[in-house]
C-alpha cells in the first residue's frame, strides 16, 4: 500500500474534457512471426497475467478514494485484476498503411482512462501491410513516469524470440487503509499543512527563476539570485529569462488529437555530434528546432525570438531504491528557431542547454514536488483544474529524448521493430509533444497534437527529415 505523491495527484487532478494525462507507447511488431502467426487478446492477457507481479505497481493497482477527498488517493492492488477486462483489439482497412495507424491511435489517445480499475488499457492494432501489428499501450501519468513506463515495457519484452524464466510471485497484495483510517491521517495531515506549505515555499524561493511562467516576469531573476546567495552562499549560473512567443499551436486545446511517428537512423544523429560537439540530446533538439523553425516559416507564424520547450527531466537515480511514484520534473530550455544560419542555431542550442542543464542541477529540479504540495488535497483537485484552463503561456511546448535500448527485443516471440511515445498537450503545456526514443539504432519519434490547432503533424515529421538533411550538410562542412 502507498499513497500518490503530490505530484502524482497533480497529474491526476489535472484531467479534464480536453486535458487527459496519460502517456502512451506505439509498438509496431513483426507479428507474423509470432508462434502461430499473430498475437492476439489472449496471448497478450496471458503474457500480462504470468509477468504482472515483475512490474505490479503500475499493472495491479488501483486507486482507493479517502472520504469526501480529504486527502490524496492511495494505491491498492485490484483484488479482481483481470488483464482481459485492459485488452482489445480493433482492425485497420487495407491498405493498412502508417497514416491510417496514425490516425487510429489519435483516436485511442483522445479518451480517458476508467478510474475505476488499474489506470492502463492496450489495444492491439491489427491489418497493418507487411504483416505488422501496433500495440498502443496507455497509462495514467499519476500511475507511471516515463522510467516506470520502460520498466514495465521491460517486463513484458525479452531478449530473444525464446520467452525467459521468471521468478515466482511470493508478494501479498497491498490493501489501502481503512476510511477511518484515511480521515484520522488526512486531519492530522492538514494540521501540520501551514508548516509544510512555509517549509516549501522557503525551499522554492531560490529557484523562483527556474519556474516555467515565473520564470519571465521582471525582478524575478534578481530575488533569486539573492535568496540564493543568503541561503547558499554559492554562485548558480542565472536562468535564462525568456518567455513563450505565440504560436498557431498556442491556444487552448480542444477535445482531439492528431499523431505523426516516423524515425531518424541514430548513426546519423551521433555522425553530426561528432562533426558538430556536444551530445546526441543537442542534436535531438537541434532537429526539433530546426524542424519546427521549417514548419512555422511556411506558415508565416515564425517568432522574431526564440520558442521555448519544457523538457521533462527523471529525477531517479541509477541503483538507488526511490519512494515510488512520479519521479520527474521540468527543464525551461530556448529553442532557437529565430536563428536563420544553421551553424548559428546549432551552436544556440547548445549553449541554451547547457546553461539551462547547469541551472537545473543547481537545484535538482525540487520545485515541482514542493509547489505540488502547496495546497490543501481537499481543494488541489479544482483548483489545478482551474490553473489549467489559465491563458498563460509559460511553454511553447514539451520536448522529450529517453534514452532506449540498441538491441532488438521481442513481445512473444515477434520482434519490436520501432517503439513511438505518444505523449500529452495541455493549455499551460502547449498544443504539441514531441518525443523520441533511441531503439536499436533509431532514433523514433513521436508527436501528438491538438487537432484543432495542427490537423496534419506528419508535416513535422516531414520538416524533421529536412532538417537531418540540413545538419548533415552542415557536419560535412
């Protein structure tokens, strides 16, 4: 048994008509290869059923309400677990080609979870040409970070076409505390709160710059500066003080989603990091600036300055055991897509991040963790959902580079052959997500959007080839 963190109840609180938090993965599978030429639900809630108990906090468990919400929900495991009740599977027409894969898991990622059993649905995809089929795998943010989702993933996948040997399930369920319980906990909770929320604000005054929104407004940079020199009494690089031009996908978001997904050869990627320096997140977001620089211009909606992105950042640490729940924060970085000359914009980038990686390490991105828990649980819930409808702009919008695995893995024998995360949009986030993952030497990309706000991302997708193209020509000199 444990209880959502502030931060995993801020993602929960944040869900609304147009803003679902979860995250999302886009398996496409050799599935021809599977014993028996195919998987099916079965296959799929039998794989789940035997390796549940390998990753049994995001799969089993489900949430357990305090009474009339005095406090953040608990995490419980479902006494009727059943992966059957999580699993479907939906046909595509032929062709069966990736638009139309696009397409149908823009769809999947427009509606909500069921609150009601373990946050996390899979469909499987089948009709795809060349005897593919997708797995689309979803799961609520207040259940799962993106660590947790690969872990997971990691699970369900083996090494080779042969399935490996698994230890035994010898855990005892966990069991959420009882209502009384829950109440004597939440009042002594809200006892101490004042003191809490003093502590927290104390924490959080030095890095008032780091805070995407606050970030810009004017003095902001100077009082953290000086809370940080009387507290610390050591020197941080200043954050960068920019804020969020308007965009076409800068305006509240509706209720669907269009999704693009394609790939870049990684050698590619670390081909122009040798030729240029730095390091293959550099020219991850060097390509994204690059691409959405292309994509604006043809518009006519590009900025005289530059966009800029919140890029999620894990804060867990290789070997060491964590607290459980989301374990993630957020990096403001610039993306200079004003900069016309390619050499100039690359060498932007870096620089940017640089400085913002600096800054962030100065404070090991805490603020997120100390303003979630700025507010009472028994009101977080409306008033997160008020924040998120804000017209503020403190993002262009999310960026995201997760390192992944460079050799093939395998889902019941048939091989994984590219792995695209499908993210979230928001009003305070922006209208457009993009992220990558590094899988067995490519570089894949997924990008969600607001329908309403950019009906066809695959012209990203697009506008990201040139920009490969224009980075290569310029590592050649």
């Amino acid at each position: 048994m444990s209880q959502l963190t502030t931060v995993d109840a801020t993602f929960l609180n944040a869900e609304t008509g147009t803003v679902h938090p979860h995250i999302a993965g886009l398996g496409v599978v050799d599935a021809a290869a599977c014993p028996g030429g195919g998987l099916t639900v079965e296959m799929m809630a039998g794989l789940v059923r035997e390796r549940a108990h390998l990753a049994a906090k995001p799969l089993r468990r489900r949430l357990a309400q305090v009474p009339l919400r005095l406090d953040r929900p608990y995490w419980e495991d479902d006494p009727d677990f059943d992966p059957e009740r999580h699993i479907r599977e939906i046909g595509l027409p032929a062709p069966g080609g990736d638009r139309q894969l696009a397409d149908a898991v823009a769809m999947l990622h427009e509606t909500p979870l069921d609150r009601s059993r373990p946050l996390w649905e899979m469909v499987l995809i089948q009709g795809l040409e060349g005897g593919r089929t997708g797995v689309y795998v979803k799961a609520h943010h207040a259940a799962i970070d993106g660590v947790m989702a690969a872990e997971t993933l990691g699970a369900l996948l083996d090494l080779s076409p042969e399935p490996r040997e698994l230890p035994a399930d010898d855990g005892e369920p966990a069991r959420a505390p009882g209502p009384f319980s829950m109440v004597g906990t939440s009042l002594l909770k809200a006892a101490a709160h004042p003191l809490r929320t003093a502590l927290s604000v104390a924490r959080t005054a030095p890095y008032l710059d780091e805070i995407p929104g606050v970030a810009a407004l004017p003095g902001v940079g100077l009082v953290s500066q000086v809370v940080h020199g009387a507290l610390r009494r050591e020197e941080v690089p200043r954050a960068p003080r920019v804020a969020a031009p308007p965009t076409p996908f800068n305006l509240p978001v509706g209720r669907r989603r269009a999704v693009a997904f394609g790939e870049v050869p990684l050698a590619e990627v670390k081909q122009i990091r040798a030729a240029l320096g730095g390091s293959v997140n550099d020219v991850v977001m060097a390509l994204c600036a690059t691409a959405l620089r292309g994509w604006l211009d043809k518009r006519g909606e590009l900025p005289d300055g530059p966009l800029v992105a919140g890029v999620p950042v894990s804060l867990r640490k290789n070997g060491v055991e964590d607290e459980g729940g989301n374990q993630v924060s957020l990096m403001t970085a610039p993306l200079a897509t004003h900069l016309a000359d390619p050499a100039e914009r690359y060498a932007a980038v870096r620089a940017d991040l640089d400085l913002a990686k600096r800054r962030f390490a100065a404070s090991s991105g805490s603020w997120v963790r100390e303003l979630s828990g700025l507010l009472p649980a028994a009101i977080a819930g409306p008033v997160t959902r008020l924040a998120m409808q804000a017209p503020l702009r403190p993002f262009n919008l999310i960026v995201s580079n997760v390192p992944g695995p460079q050799f093939p893995l395998y889902l019941c024998g048939a091989k994984v052959l590219g792995y695209y995360p499908i993210s979230v949009v928001s009003d305070l986030t922006g209208g457009l997500n993009i992220t990558v993952f590094s899988y067995d030497g490519t570089v894949d990309v997924g990008v969600v959007a607001c329908r309403d706000l950019i009906p066809n991302p695959s012209e990203i997708i697009d506008h990201l080839a040139d920009a490969v193209d224009e980075l290569k020509a310029l590592s050649r000199g």
